[in-house]
C-alpha cells in the first residue's frame, strides 16, 4: 500500500484518507497537523488539514464511546476558526456514502477560500 500512512489513528481516517486521495480537486491532506498557543504549549491536534485553510475531524464510535462533549467540541471548533480555519466533522455515514464526503469537502474548500476580509 504506497500510500498508507502510519500517522492515521484510527480505520474511519484511513479510510477516509483512501477516498480522499482519489478526488483530485481535493488538497491533499495534512495528517495530525499541531498548533500551538503563544507560550508554546500544544494547544490542538487535527485529524486532517486540506489547503492549510479546511480542518477535517473523522468522529467515529471512538470518540462517541469516550463520551460525546457537544460544549467541548464547540470551544475547539471556535478555537479554530479563531485561527482562520474552516473546521468540518464526518463519520460512518459519509464514509460508506463517499459523494456525500467529497460534497462536504469540496463545499468547506468552496465556503473557506470566498471568506471576505473585513477590515
């Protein structure tokens, strides 16, 4: 498999990552990218970034049987459009739905880049 990658955590991101490599209008993803807060500190991981300005976040059954936080998901969400950053959440579903996902990443890319500066 040349392009297994050891840095996905979990079978919904291979999976995910398999289907993704094969759209070509989709940035090839970053896997795992970190950002840091000003002193340094790790202050959030992502699953996936495509074009340095879409977050991709698989949540699969893992992250439901660790106890779903909908107010901790929307602190982080906000913590990355804070950040500029075009956070998008999918799952099982889209996975066995693959134009479901393509739609919903070509739409974040879409929605992402036509983002006015306000000054």
């Amino acid at each position: 498999m040349p392009e297994a990658d050891g840095r996905s955590e979990s079978v919904g991101e291979s999976r995910s990552r398999a289907l993704v490599l094969a759209w070509p209008e989709i940035p090839r993803p970053d896997l795992q990218r970190e950002f840091f807060n000003r002193a340094g500190a790790l202050e959030v991981r992502v699953d996936f970034l495509f074009g340095e300005v879409v977050v991709g976040e698989f949540d699969g059954a893992g992250k439901r049987k660790k106890g779903f936080d909908a107010d901790a998901r929307l602190e982080r969400d906000t913590l990355l459009i804070d950040r500029g950053l075009w956070p998008t959440h999918w799952g099982w579903m889209d996975c066995a739905e693959p134009d479901r996902l393509r739609t919903k990443l070509r739409d974040a890319l879409r929605r992402a880049c036509s983002r006015v500066s306000v000054k």
